[in-house]
C-alpha cells in the first residue's frame, strides 16, 4: 500500500505519530524505520527524506509530545481562572491523553531516552519542567 505524495511537514507529522504509535506497543529500541514507513505506507527510503534517522525521528515525537502537554495547558487555562482548577483540568487533559493511546509515560520515562543521547535526556527534561 503506497500512500500519496504528501507535503513534507505533513508527511514529518505522519511519521512521527505513526513511530508514537508503534513506541505504545514496543519500545523505542524496538522500533525501526522500516515499521514506521509500513505504518505510514510509504517505503523505507523515503522516511529518509524527511528524518535524517531515528535520532532526528525521536526528536519529532518529543516535539509531538511537548505540544500536547502544552495545548493541554492553555486549554486548561483558558477554561478556568482559578490556578487549583486549572491543575485538575490540565491533569484531567493529561490523562485523557494517555487514554487515548499517546505513550507519554513511556516516552518521557523511557529508558531508552535517558541512556541515550544527553540532549534527548535535556529535551525530556524541559518538557517535564513545563508541566510542573
């Protein structure tokens, strides 16, 4: 199954969630380039043309994961006034998004993140920050 020809930061975001998907299912060690391609039905080859690698694929996915946690937390400001209310809804968004299917825990708990590169461990990092 050969997908259309698609913009390039439309077919970066399709790669990326297709590579959440499959990190929900296996680890990140476990996912290869190849699973994501067939996930997005494009060929190997061609998640070369717009991720230099998996290191530069996991880089979207946190991406993903940082404007999540960050519509989630204007949308729980937006909702509310109070700041104790604004933390249950962001925590309430939070949640419904795990639910959903989006591995945030083992993204931003994984160990194949924090032995990995540094500067994953520091995005990671600044991502949870934002959170608190």
């Amino acid at each position: 199954m050969r997908a259309n020809k698609a913009a390039t930061e439309i077919r970066q975001e399709q790669i990326a969630r297709a590579a959440t998907r499959l990190l929900a299912v296996r680890g990140w060690q476990q996912v290869s380039l190849a699973a994501v391609a067939k996930a997005v039905g494009i060929v190997p080859s061609a998640v070369y043309r717009h991720f230099s690698g998996k290191d530069q694929m996991l880089d979207a996915v946190l991406d993903l994961v940082d404007q999540s946690f960050q519509a989630n937390l204007q949308a729980a400001r937006r909702a509310m006034t109070n700041p104790v209310a604004q933390l249950r809804e962001a925590l309430a968004r939070h949640v419904d998004l795990i639910s959903s299917g989006v591995p945030i825990p083992r993204i931003i708990l994984s160990e194949d993140v924090f032995t990995g590169s540094r500067r994953h461990r520091r995005r990671v990092q600044a991502i949870y920050q934002v959170i608190h």
